[in-house]
C-alpha cells in the first residue's frame, strides 16, 4: 500500500493492517521511505546488513588490488616491470 505522509501521521494504526507501506509524497509522487511491520523487521535488517557487507567487501575487494602499490612491493619499478612481474606471479600460482 502506498500512502503520504499526512495519512500516515493520521492514522499511525495503519501499520497493524499491512505487512510493509510504502511512503511518498502526494504532489511529486517521489517515494520517501518504506516502513515494515514489526514482524519482519528482524528479518530484514538482517537481510539490509548483509547486503551492506557484501558492498563494502566489493569495494574493499577492488581497493586491495593496489595493495601492492601502497606497501612498496613496486617501488621503483616501470609499469611494464610490474605487470611482468604480476603475470608471472598469476601463471605460476
């Protein structure tokens, strides 16, 4: 059910009836929000943290490649050394 955020501060009972509501605003149609039944709220800030997790993994993921860089392991190396020596890190691995 979608509703605005008048009907909901005139009706805070809404929640008992539906599993989740979503909010937006009535002129620009723009969602402004979610709000969910207490009994899936567990569920799903479990399910929202572990979604968080896995992105900031990605992200630390792809920062981690150049850790090589950052701990001096190539210093004073041409790029073309460096790739050299990463591909034969990686064919023989």
């Amino acid at each position: 059910m979608t509703i605005g955020i008048r009907e909901l501060a005139r009706n805070t009972k809404i929640m008992e009836q539906y599993d989740y509501v979503e909010i937006e605003d009535k002129k620009t149609h723009e969602k402004k929000g979610l709000l969910i039944s207490p009994k899936y709220a567990d569920e799903f800030k479990a399910l929202l943290e572990q979604k968080i997790s896995a992105e900031k993994q990605t992200k630390l993921d792809k920062i981690m490649q150049f850790a090589g860089i950052a701990n001096g392991e190539f210093t004073n190396l041409t790029k073309d050394d460096i790739r050299k020596m990463k591909a034969q890190k990686y064919i023989h691995d």
